[in-house]
C-alpha cells in the first residue's frame, strides 16, 4: 500500500494521513469517534450505538445526544478542512446515525481483512504466503489500542483478535508446506506464548519442531499445552493433539513430508489407516495438470489424478462397439437420485437421471425397435442389467397362437420394456438396501410387491435399479421395466397399454395379445406362472394403475416405485413399503463429491456442508447444484452456496438451458395432480415460517376447521409433499417447503395472503400465551386477543410440556416476526400491498408481532437465545411504534432492556427500562410502571447505585399495593440490595417472603432463583447446612425445567459453598461445571461470576498463583460489563492471593481499590473484607499496629452485619495481631 492519497490506521492506535503526512485528529471523543466511524466505514453506525461506546466508561449525560452532534460537526469539519471529498471520503448523517463513505481498503482493519480473504482463496502457495505476509503486516494491534477504553478495547476488537490469530495459524500452515522451517518456528514460538490454549498452534509447532529435529522439545510444547488446559480450562487436548503426539513418540515418516499438514476435518475413507486422522496432500503450488495428488492420498502413493476423466464405475470398461445404454422416455417420472454421473459434463435428468442418449455405436443386427420387445426362447437371459441391447432369438415364430402361448408350450425369457441407461456410481443409500434385502425376502413368501415411495427427486429410480442389478441370479427368468408416466407431461399409462408392453416383453407377439383387459391380464398371468421374473413398474401415479400388473405367482416380484404412497395395495395386497428419506448427511456430501471432485470439495468442507443443507439433502437437488459447479470449474462452492441462500433456491437449482433439469420442474408434475382445494391449501403451506408446523396451525392458516385442515393434508400427505412427525406435527422438505412460497408468492392475491398471515399469527399468540401462563405466570404480558371457538390453540397444564413447545416452534416464532418487520413502506405484508396497488396498506401492523415477541420475552430470559431475543424485540419496537401503541411500545423496551442486560451492556439495559418506564405512564399502564422500575433497579445494583436501587424497587412495591398486586420480584431483588449493603437479617426476611408468594403464584422458575439467593445470605451467615440445602433445591429447579444460566448461577454458589466449608476439591469440581455452563448461556454475568468461585476453589487448595489469574480474567470481566460488585469482590481476590505470595505492596494496592469501591457503593460486607485483606497485608509488610487497626475494623463490620467466615481468605482478621492491651492506641473512636 503506497502512502498516496488518505490513509486511516485504527489497528494499534488512531492515525489519519493524507500523503504520507500525519494529522492531528483532535480531542479523545473525537478521535474516538472517528474510530469507530471507521470501524464500519460504509455502514451506518446508530447514534444510540455510537452514545454508548462513546461514554462507556460510565453514565451517559442526559446532554449525550447534543454533545455527539458537536463532536460529529468537528470531526466533519476537519473533513473539509482536509478536503477529505478530494480522496473520496464523508462523514454524513443518514437516518438516526452516521457514517463515512469511503473505499475500506483505505482502514488498515478492512484491508486485513480483504488480503486475508483473498488467502484464503489462493491455491498457489506461494501466492497465499505473499497476501498473508501483506496481511499481518498490517496488523498493528488491538483496534483502538490506546484511543478506546481498555475494556472497549476488548470488546470491539474480540472478533478481528480470531481472525489476526486465524492470519497467524495459515501463514505458519503456509510456511510448513513451502519448507522454511526456521521462520515458522519463530511465528509459533511467539503466537503460542500469547495464546497457550490455542491447539492448532500448539500442533502446528510441534510438528515444524519435530521436522527441524528438535523432538524432545516438540513433546515438551505437548505437555506445556495439556497443563495450560487443564490447569486454566479443566479441558483435556483434543484429538488432533493427541494423535500428533503419537505420531512424534512413533517416529512416523509422514510427518517429515513438507507437503503434508494436518487437516482440521475428519474424511471418510482416509488412505492413511490411521482412525480419527486426516492428513491432506497439498497440491505443488507450481506444479498444475495430470500427476496431482489427490487430497488424501498418502505421499508416495502410486494413486494419481490423470488429465483424462474416467468413469466413476469400478470394473472393466464397456468394449469399443457396445450398446451405450438408452433411457427411457421419462418425461420427468422417472427418479434415479442418488447416482453419481460418470462424466463431467453429464447432466442431470428431471429426476435426477444422469447423461442420456442415443446409442453410440450399434453393432450390425443388434438391437430391435423399442416399439416391440423381441423373444428369447433359449440360453440365459439378457435383463436389464446387461447394458447390452437384446439380441433377436433364432426360430421365431411369429405365427404361434395365442393358447400356445397360455399353454405354456412356449416358454420365451422375459425381456425389459426399456434400457435403462448407467449414469455412474450409485451413492449412498446402505441402510435402505439393507432393509430392501430384508423386505423383499417377506414379500416373496407372500405379496410379492414391493413399494419404494418417496417425495420427487428423492432416488426412488435409482435405488430399484440399483437392487435390479445386484439380483439378477435371484430371477433368472429375467427382468422387466415399465415407466407408467404417472408424473409426467403426457398422460399417465393406462392399464391396458401397460399390460400390452408388458406381454411383448414376455415375448407374446402383438397379434396374439388380446384386446380385453381381462383377457390380457389372464394372459399375463398365465405366461408370468412356474417363473421368476422381477417386474419394476416406475413412476406408478396410483394403486389402480398398478393393481392389475401384479404377479400372482410365489416366483415373481414386482418392485413398484411411486411418489404416492399407495396405501390402499397394503389393503388388497398386503404389499411392503420402503419410504424413502433424504440422503445421509455423508452419503450426499459422497454425491456432490463424485461430481465436482474430491479435491474441490475437500478444500471446502463447510460450504459442501451447507450446500448439502440447503438442498435438503434430496439426490436430485445434488446433482443439479453438482452439475452447476461442474459447468464452472473456477467458482467455489461458498459462492454457490451464497447465490442459493439469497433468495429462493428453486431458482437456483436448474441446469442453464434444460428445464426440464429442474427441482422445481418435478414439484410442478406432483403439484399438477392435486385437486383445486388441496393446490390452494399447499399454496398456503408457503406462509409459514417453516418447513414444520402442526395440523392446528395449518387448520388457523387456511381458516378451516382442524378436521377439515386434517382431510386436506391427507392429500397432500399421499403425494408426499408433506410428511406426518407425530400425532399432530407434519413437516415439508424444505425444498418443497420453497416451491409452496414460490406458488403464493405468484399466484395469491396480497388480500389472501395477509389474511391467511393475520390468521396464523393470531392463534401463535394464543398458544404462545398459553405456554407462557403455565412456564413463567409470574411475568407480566400483553394481553392477547381470543381466537374462534372452532380454533385449537395449544393448551398446556405442565412446565415442561410448555418449555419443549416453545423449544420447538421459538425458530419459527421469530422467523414469523421477523417477516413482518417494517421497512421503508411499513411492514412486509404493506410492501407487497403497496406495491400491488390494493391500498391494502391502511390496515397497519398487526398487533400479534409485538404481542407474540412480548410473550417469548420469558421463554429468552430462561434460554438466552440473544441474537433472536434482540431481532424480534427490535421488530417488536418498530411495528407498535408504526401502530402508536405505547402498551406495545412499553413491552418492546422492557425485553430490549432484558436482552442488554443479559449481554452485558448495563448502560443501554438502563436507557431501555427508563424509556420503558416513560411510556408505560403515557399508557396509565401502572403494572408494567412496576415491572419497569423493579428491572431498572436490579441494573441500578449491579451498576453500584444501591440506594437509587432501593428507592426503585420502594416505587415498584408502592404501585403493586395500590394497584393490589404481590408479585416476589421486587421483594426479592431489595433483599439482593439489603444483602449487598449488609443487612443480612433483613435481606433474609423479604427473600423469605419473596419465596412464599413465589410458591402462591405457583411460577416454576422464581422458586430457583430465590433459593439461590437465600443460599448466598445463608453461607454469608455461616449456616452452611442450610445454604447447601437450599443451593441443592435451586438447582433441581432450574434443571426440571431446562434453564441452563440459572443453574451456572446455582453452581457458582455451590462452589463458593464448598469453599467456606473448606472442600477445596468440591468446590472446584462446582466451579468448573459453572464456567462450561456459564459458556454456553452466553451471559457475561454467569461467567464472572464462575471464575471468581474457581480463583475461591483455587485459593482453598493453596494454588495462590492460579487463583490469581481467576480473579484477574474476573476483574477483566467485570470492567467490561461495568458490574462494580463482581469488580469489587475480583479486586479481593487478587489482593489476597497477592498477600500469600509474598507480594504485600501489590495486596495492599488492590485492597485499598477494593476499599474504596466498597464504601463509594455501601457495599458493606466487602468493606469489611477489604479491612481483613489490609491486615493480612499490613501484616506481610512487618507494621503490625497498621494492620491490628484494619483488623479491628474487619471484626467490627463482621459483627455489626453477621457476616460469619469459616474458612473465607477474609476470615479472622486478627489471629495472629497484638491486641489493644499490648497497643493502647488501637482503641477507636466509637
């Protein structure tokens, strides 16, 4: 990058330069400012954002608004001062926020980012090395280093710090396969003393360590990693780690091959032998064509990827002059998904066939009209496993009638109706082969009919030509093939024509066949007895076609595949069925494979996964979206994956130029078939917010009655567009969940389409409600409107029945909110209107979108799905504020509130409840007044403002008795502030009467949680008895109804339980069990709260130095979320572990912050534990009258709460202190 034109660098620092000359930027908040503008240069940053970043470090003033104003018309003027337009750059205001426009490649950060992407996407090594050199030669630091507040620091730039060590892991990769050993070493030697849990570094080094000789050291980077996560993390090595290990102790020659790295996914068939080990031969970065070995393949192996293709079949290739195999007349019935096609440029058929043609090269007299099947009368048969054209029997008599046919004195081998062409290795599909061996054993001793039935494109062909083929010994008689063009552009074969084909195949010659379908079916009988012959009718369209081409002899079996499930053939004929499922997750990653190449794929693991996902993992969507990256071998399945998830993936899914290579084309022949009333109904099905749902809502989306919803999707169930889970669940495959929006989308009227929406939505409300009043009764809800009597909302009567209902349907709650949110015309239901001209608009949001977000606002607080809870509440705010609904608007904030909360971010939380408050007033809505108060004050506490807590949670308690209301909420959170200020025994008595209304209210989740604060004051109290009881209780609470933070939170109490009763193992085994659970409920809280229990497990074991770190990494945590108890009591910890280890100074220092934290919060029982913590250090230091003083005031505070510390690092205070009769001075002023 030259130094010409404007330059900006936020990585390390903040620095502006117009042509290599250096700015002056201005004051802090300006320069912070502009960093953050540039942070998302060409996006647009909200001012509420940019108000919160920017006065981080506290309480934003109620001028903040203002004050952003002059600090932006600053930084804009210096823009023009430094003709900033001239470079291509502004700062302007677009909406309610800022941005700068600009080319990103001018922000040190964006570019970083761009050279690494375009790594990433390198195939030449050489080339990738010199982009991620350029890379981290841009890497300066931590974003904002030395402009932002530390802990903004680490907040803005936790992201960027993964993608700078993903930069650091690929050049060392890089390095290792190019062979310049002594530079990696370096790399890795410095990127693993900053990041010791890292693994892959640790592997990486071990292995460029081994490869430079130094093998002892190589072990000993091992061992350093293992005690790093077990120690910090209670984690052991993985896998990866381990088997290098192995590898170094065994000597093993692999990984002395510089063109050998180890792989971070697992592969399927690894060539190496070694179990759960993958090593990926890279391709010569200078070397391209015939002779590259293929990913997986061992160094060495004579395996070699030739410049030609070959056929994908094992065995012996077809002789020059054979048939090339002809498929039938398919018209898009016919169903072979699932089989891998053998060339490139083989394209798919419409159900998945692979290459077809005509026959290539016929030999002189082969192969008769396909309009006649020729007879055999001698010598084995020739079925349709051949892949050999039938050759015309010698001595034909054409002339024979038809009784000596239906005497049997002629006995001709039966012939295929059609050749079915071999489109390359069949995929997949172990498990339904398996049972198809089984099932077809049962239907031989009996029907002797088989069904394989299955959605469009689901390999259904495929699979029964397959078993054809491996089982021709088992009906030597021979086999036949008969596509019924049940799904299909031309009409489906009547049983007549059928039974016609099906005669000449067996060798009746055509003016033998009678014309009486009873007679032709008498004789197809007669000529099928004392054989074996396997018929396969494809494509059946209904039992009725079928029924009369069914063999009645114990010899013969008749494979039926069909899109319809043709249940009534298990009535009348007691015939077997094989449905058909998609394809195994690896199976069709095996397909995709087979086409594009292994190599490609294997070089993209995660977008083969979600291309695999998006495609339902259906074997024609497979092979179609194959074939399109076939056709474009330059283009990488990221894109393609990306191009499919930008709009609906039916649009996607086709072959250029062939429409009838097309997913969408064979959900038309299926949806062809339905009457009106079921086309209409599957329209429709195109409204939900997923491809699974229950036969109640389908009732309230088609304004039917359940019954008559049921009656309907029984239709569409025989067709396989939709599948029954359960008594009263279905589900779409997702593709032809799509084809069902594209349908609606079309084709019905936007009046149509926003009632069936209102429909839906409303009676969600009302069973979400419903789930709510029995999960959590206790929190306040906007009421919802009821439904028609003929409607049948979900009804719960257990916590648990309703915790697993929101489980299930919360993905497609939000997917149904989210749809609805407004955009530049209002909601998307108006946009369409609007756009279509109905004046539809004027109706407004309904209010089942705010109301439906207000209800999932307890179910995110007892999951913590963040990102949901944040999208919907968002949508929630915009659509009431669009409708004017204060009530709604009120609710929105409340939750908004409620999501920034659990994230962390105690500043926005605090704004959202005050707006929350406002409104609720301008509403007269005085219970949520109360509910807002009662929340502001619990971030007020951890803030550290516990008398304005307490002045919130009095107003919250006022306006619940006037209001003549009990809830335990404000009762329980001012016995936390009680508890906090060191009124233990008051604290216990409100928390006591919390739980008893707690019980009257009969909520599932407020009992927990109020036994896990009552065990806090009990340990507090030293009745360790009572407090592990109670901390016991929580957890089963929390635990029977799956609220995973609550029970981190119970087990970090645990922990500090087991502590003070001096089990240093326990308490550590407790704390451990918190911080994974802590991980996973996202809440910065929860975590804080783990580690500092394990610096306190740490301390009791006398691992002072380990402890130490606990309560730094809390400290951190602490900082970031701005949580003044957690930091106070982190600063105690350090303080005291630095006391242990010999560093009295530095005990002292973070005593006296502790101290002083403490007092400005009239948090009083840590004030007393500052005091010990100064004794103990005054102590250290040899100034025993200091730290007897400090020791009296400890026991003073200890008295006058109740704190009683048993084996606390803050217990007795004065052991081992002159007492006041040795010092007189000691005495205080009382």
């Amino acid at each position: 990058m030259t130094d010409g034109g404007m330059r900006f660098r936020i990585l390390g620092g903040l620095e502006w330069t117009v042509d290599g000359a250096s700015l002056r930027i201005g004051r802090r908040r300006e320069r912070l400012l502009l960093g953050l503008l540039l942070l998302d240069v060409g996006r647009v940053v909200p001012a509420n954002r940019l108000i919160s970043l920017l006065w981080d470090e506290g309480q934003s003033p109620s001028s903040a608004r203002g004050s952003l104003q002059v600090h932006v018309s600053r930084l804009r003027g210096r823009f023009t001062a430094e003709d900033a337009e001239h470079y291509g750059f502004a700062l302007v205001k677009s909406g309610d926020g800022y941005l700068i426009e600009g080319d990103p490649s001018a922000v040190d950060l964006h570019r970083f980012r761009s050279l690494l992407l375009r790594a990433e996407r390198a195939d030449n090594l050489d080339e990738r090395l010199k982009l991620l050199d350029a890379a981290l030669a841009d890497w300066g630091g931590p974003v904002l280093a030395g402009t932002a507040p530390e802990g903004l620091v680490r907040r803005l730039g936790a992201g960027f710090e993964d993608s700078y060590i993903s930069a650091v892991t690929q050049r060392a990769e890089t390095r290792l396969l190019l062979g310049r050993r002594e530079l990696v070493l370096e790399d890795l030697a410095r990127a693993t003393a900053e990041h010791p849990h890292h693994e892959r570094l640790a592997m990486l080094r071990m292995i460029a360590l081994y490869r430079a000789d130094h093998r002892g050291e190589a072990l000993e980077v091992y061992n350093e990693t293992r005690t790093r996560l077990a120690e910090d993390l209670g984690l052991d090595p993985g896998a990866d780690l381990r088997h290098v290990q192995n590898m170094i102790l065994r000597a093993d020659p692999l990984l002395l091959d510089d063109a050998v790295v180890p792989r971070t996914e697992r592969a399927r068939g690894d060539v190496s032998g070694r179990a759960g080990w993958f090593l990926g031969a890279v391709p010569n970065p200078r070397a391209g064509g015939a002779g590259e070995r293929v990913p997986g393949d061992r160094p060495g192996s004579p395996q070699l990827r030739s410049g030609g293709g070959t056929g994908a079949r094992g065995g012996a290739e077809s002789p020059a002059g054979s048939w090339r195999e002809r498929g039938p007349h398919t018209g898009g019935g016919g169903d072979t998904g699932g089989r891998a096609g053998a060339d490139e440029g083989a394209r798919p058929g419409p159900e998945g066939d692979g290459a077809r043609g005509r026959p290539a090269d016929r030999r002189s007299g082969a192969g008769p009209d396909h309009g006649h099947a020729s007879l055999r009368t001698s010598g084995h048969g020739h079925g349709l496993a051949d892949g050999q054209g039938p050759v015309p029997g010698h001595g034909h008599d054409h002339a024979r009638s038809h009784d000596d046919y239906a005497a049997g004195r002629v006995r001709p081998e039966a012939e295929s109706v059609q050749r079915q062409s071999r489109t390359g290795a069949f995929i997949g599909r172990a498990k339904e082969l398996a049972l198809m061996g089984r099932l077809v054993e049962e239907a031989s001793g009996g029907s002797g009919v088989l069904m394989i039935v299955g959605p469009a494109g689901s390999g259904k062909t495929a699979l029964a030509l397959h078993w054809c083929r491996s089982s021709r010994e088992t009906f030597p008689d021979g086999q036949l093939f008969l596509d019924l063009r049940g799904h299909s552009d031309e009409s489906p074969m009547r049983p007549k024509e059928a039974l016609s084909g099906l005669l000449r195949a067996l060798g009746i010659p055509y003016q033998n066949i009678p014309h009486e379908l009873a007679e032709m079916a008498e004789l197809y009988q007669s000529t099928l007895a004392d054989r074996r012959v396997l018929i396969v009718l494809d494509n059946a369209e209904s039992a009725d076609q079928v029924r009369q081409l069914l063999p009645y002899d114990t010899g013969c079996l008749a494979l039926v595949t069909s899109r319809n499930r043709l249940g009534s053939l298990i009535v009348t004929h007691g015939a077997s069925m094989l449905p058909l499922q998609p394809l195994a997750s690896e199976e069709a990653k095996a397909l995709v494979r087979s086409v594009v190449g292994a190599r490609r794929a294997e070089a993209e693991p995660e977008a083969l996964g979600d291309l695999v996902a998006i495609c339902g993992r259906s074997p024609l969507a497979l092979r179609i979206a194959a074939a399109n990256l076939a056709l474009h071998p330059d283009s990488l399945i990221a894109h393609h994956v990306r191009e499919l998830r930008s709009g609906n993936p039916l649009e996607t899914l086709a072959v250029a130029g062939d429409p009838d290579a097309a997913v969408r084309r064979t959900f038309e022949l299926s949806y062809r078939r339905l009457d009106p009333d079921a086309r209409d109904a599957f329209r429709l099905l195109g409204i939900l917010p997923g491809p699974v749902t229950t036969v109640p809502a389908v009732a309230a989306l088609l304004g039917r009655s359940v019954a008559a919803a049921s009656g309907l999707l029984d239709r569409l169930f025989a067709e396989h567009l939709v599948e029954r889970i359960g008594r009263d669940r279905l589900r779409l495959h997702d593709l032809i969940w799509w084809y069902a929006r594209l349908l609606v989308e079309a084709g019905d009227p936007i009046p149509v389409q926003r009632e069936a929406r209102r429909r839906l939505l409303r009676w969600y409300a009302v069973s979400a409600d419903s789930a709510a009043r029995c999960l959590y009764p206790q929190m306040l809800r906007l009421e919802v409107a009821p439904v028609g009597a003929d409607a049948r909302t979900a009804t719960f009567d257990d916590p648990q029945r309703a915790a697993d209902w929101f489980d299930a349907e919360h993905a497609d709650l939000v997917r149904l909110i989210e749809a609805e949110a407004p955009g530049d015309g209002g909601t998307a239901a108006q946009t369409a209107a609007k756009t279509a001209g109905d004046g539809a608009s004027d109706s407004g949001p309904d209010s089942s979108v705010w109301i439906i977000a207000d209800i999932l606002r307890g179910y995110f607080w007892l999951r913590r799905h963040t990102d949901s809870w944040a999208a919907v509440a968002t949508v929630a705010l915009r659509t009431a504020h669009e409708a004017g609904d204060f009530r709604g608007q009120a609710a929105a904030h409340q939750s908004l509130g409620l999501v920034s909360f659990t994230r962390g971010d105690l500043e926005l939380s605090r704004n959202h409840f005050e707006q929350a408050i406002e409104l609720a007033r301008r509403a007269d809505w005085g219970v949520a007044e109360s509910v807002a108060l009662s929340n502001l004050a619990g971030v007020s506490g951890d803030l550290g403002l516990l008398s304005q807590a307490a002045e919130y949670y009095g107003q919250s308690i006022a306006i619940d008795r006037k209001l003549r209301r009990s809830p335990s909420q404000p009762f329980l959170g001012l016995g936390e502030v009680l508890h906090s200020m060191g009124r233990l025994r008051e604290a216990e008595r409100l928390c006591r009467r919390a739980l008893a209304l707690s019980h009257k209210i009969g909520a599932p989740d407020s009992p927990s949680r109020i036994s896990c604060t009552l065990a806090t004051i009990s340990l507090d109290l030293g009745l360790l008895v009572t407090a592990q009881e109670l901390a016991m209780t929580s957890r089963r609470g929390f635990q029977a109804i799956g609220n995973l933070p609550g029970e981190a939170e119970v087990l970090s109490v645990l922990a500090m339980i087991g502590a003070e009763a001096g089990d240093g193992q326990g308490a550590l085994r407790a704390a451990l069990t918190a911080c994974r659970l802590s991980r996973r409920s996202g809440r910065p809280r929860l975590r804080l709260d783990a580690m500092i229990a394990m610096g306190h497990a740490r301390y009791q074991l006398g691992q002072y130095d380990r402890a130490f770190e606990h309560f730094r990494i809390a400290r951190e945590a602490a900082e970031d979320i701005g949580y003044l108890k957690g930091r106070t009591m982190a600063l105690l910890g350090l303080g005291v572990c630095a006391a242990r280890i010999h560093r009295p100074l530095e005990a002292l220092g973070y005593a006296a912050s502790a101290l002083s934290l403490a007092k400005e919060s009239q948090l009083r029982l840590q004030e007393g534990q500052a005091q010990a913590v100064i004794a103990l250090s005054q102590a250290a230091c040899g100034d025993p009258v200091s730290a007897a003083r400090a020791g009296r005031l400890a026991e003073d505070i200890y008295a006058a709460t109740g704190y009683r510390p048993l084996h606390s690092p803050f217990g007795r205070p004065m052991e081992g202190l002159p007492s006041e009769d040795e010092f007189p001075e000691l005495c205080l002023p009382s």
